[in-house]
C-alpha cells in the first residue's frame, strides 16, 4: 500500500475509535448519573471529548491524503441519494459538528445537562450511521473478500473494542494529569474512574470473543468460497500470514494487558494510577491490531478487470 492507500486505514480506524469512544463514554456517563455529582461527572467527561474531537479531526485530515484533488473533496457529497461514499462523508461531517457542539457546551456552558445528553446521543447516533456506511462501500459483488457478511460486523467490533480501550487509557491518563495540575489527590474521580475501568475490563473481554469470531468465520467463509474467495484467503495464509498472526496476537495481548492488572489491584493494592502504563500499552497494542486487520482487510482483494 503506497501513501495515498494509508489513508483509508487512518481515516476508517481514528473515526471509528472516536464514535466508539463517545458511545463507550456516554453510556458510562448514563451509568454514573444519579450515583455521583453532575459536577464531577461533568470534570471527568471533559477531557475525554476533546480527545475525541481531536480524533476525529485527525481522520477527517487523514482521509484527504487518498484523494488526487484535496481541495474538492466537498463534490463528493453531491451523490448522496446513490453512493455510500457520499453519505460516509456526509454523516461524518455531522457527527463531527455535533462533537464540537458537545466540547463547547462541555468547557464553555455549566449545566444544560439534557441538552449535552440529547447532543451526544445524537451525535452516537451519526456516528453509528457512519460505520453503517464506510461497511457497505465494500459491498462489491466483484469483491469477494469484501462483499461478505462480516464487514459491516467486523466495522463495528472495531469500534468498539478500540472504545472501550481507549477510554480505560483516558480516564485513567485524565485523572492522573488532573491530580498533578491540582497538587492533590481528587477521591470521588478515582473511585469513578476505577470502577469505569472494571467495567470496561469486562467489556474488552466481552467484545474480543465476537471480533475474533468475525475473523475466524471471514477466513472459512473465504477458504470455502468462491475461486475468487479462495485466491484471497491464500493471500492472507502465504504472503501476509505473519502480519495475519501478528494481528491476532496483538489483540490477545492488548486485552490481557488491560485485563491482568485490573484483576490484580487488590491484591498488589495498586491504585489505578499506578497502572496506566500497563493500560496504556493495551491500548496501543490493540490499536496496532485493528490497523494490521484494517490493512489485511484491504490487502486481500484481488483486483480483476481494468
């Protein structure tokens, strides 16, 4: 894959991490409220936003380096009542809208709680809509890696696991710059983000069975397919056979990265502090996964025509 081909990996894989990452953060938040102050759960989610904001502005930037012509981009929006690309872009200009909305009520307007709450909800709802349709630009009949019944799944597992990795990592990584900018510990934010992080260890586990069902299936689908089919399932277990192990193994790893420490808290008496290195070597370890997987994803088509 040259330059311009990277982008889709970066552009696919940072979206779906930050729509993820707002549906993870929003359901905690519906979780935590009227167990704790809105204030604190306001200073705790405020971080995380911008980190999402920040994500998907990246993606969005990222996407441009596969087009030939950058600056007429905005043309491609004009098909939206027959390409799935066009309403990939359109959905993720309004997820990203919303987002922004949501930041700026988040640092700059106390309160308006319902408010925040519908926006993100809405912004959930574009977001999933977008993974909806970056799946389906795949469904090529003359694509038969592609055009299976695990791509549109296999998107949102992606989503998923990197949001549920991705907030463990920023809640914890929030909580300890915020004790350090305050010069003291902050109880109530611990207690919240500890036990979110419990949760979200349960979660990673959860979603990690399916996502690699998806996979396994994809490849006997493949392997007992079409001629087609079959040249690219030995693509994927000849020339990229390594990378293919390598993306299993970092997801293994990712998740027994989150999952060892989390379970040995007590026993260590660590504070969930102390074990964001860990976490955070998790989350990396996934996110390299998903992109080995976004890769081989694209690397297994067999080009036929012109």
């Amino acid at each position: 894959m040259n330059l311009r081909e990277w982008a889709l990996p970066v552009y696919t894989i940072l979206t779906q991490m930050a729509i993820g990452m707002l549906l993870v953060l929003w359901i905690l938040r519906s979780v935590w409220h009227g167990k704790y102050k809105i204030g604190l759960l306001e200073h705790v989610t405020r971080d995380p936003l911008l980190i999402i904001l920040t994500t998907t502005v990246l993606g969005m930037i990222g996407a441009h380096f596969h087009l030939s012509k950058p600056f007429l981009s905005f043309l491609a929006i004009r098909n939206f009542g027959t390409s799935w690309l066009s309403r990939e872009i359109v959905f993720t200009l309004w997820f990203f809208f919303l987002v922004t909305v949501l930041w700026y009520m988040q640092w700059y307007r106390k309160g308006t709680w319902k408010i925040k709450t519908v926006t993100g909800w809405l912004a959930i709802a574009f977001g999933l809509v977008t993974v909806y349709c970056m799946g389906s630009i795949y469904l090529l009949p003359t694509q038969a890696a592609w055009d299976t019944v695990e791509t549109i799944p296999s998107y949102f597992g992606t989503m998923l696991i990197l949001g549920v990795m991705a907030v463990a990592a920023i809640l914890i990584m929030d909580l300890r710059f915020s004790e350090l900018r305050l010069g003291r510990a902050m109880i109530g934010s611990r207690i919240l983000v500890e036990q979110a992080v419990r949760r979200l260890t349960v979660a990673a586990l959860v979603i990690l069975l399916p996502v690699l069902f998806l996979n396994l299936y994809h490849l006997h689908n493949l392997q007992t397919g079409s001629a087609l089919a079959q040249a690219s399932y030995e693509l994927l277990m000849d020339l990229y056979k390594p990378l293919l192990v390598a993306r299993f193994l970092m997801l293994f790893l990712g998740v027994g990265c989150l999952v060892f420490p989390v379970a040995m808290m007590k026993r260590t008496r660590k504070t969930v502090q102390e074990i964001f290195t860990p976490i955070y070597l998790a989350c990396l370890l996934v996110i390299i996964g998903e992109v080995l997987g976004r890769f081989l994803f694209y690397a297994a088509h067999i080009r036929i025509g012109l």
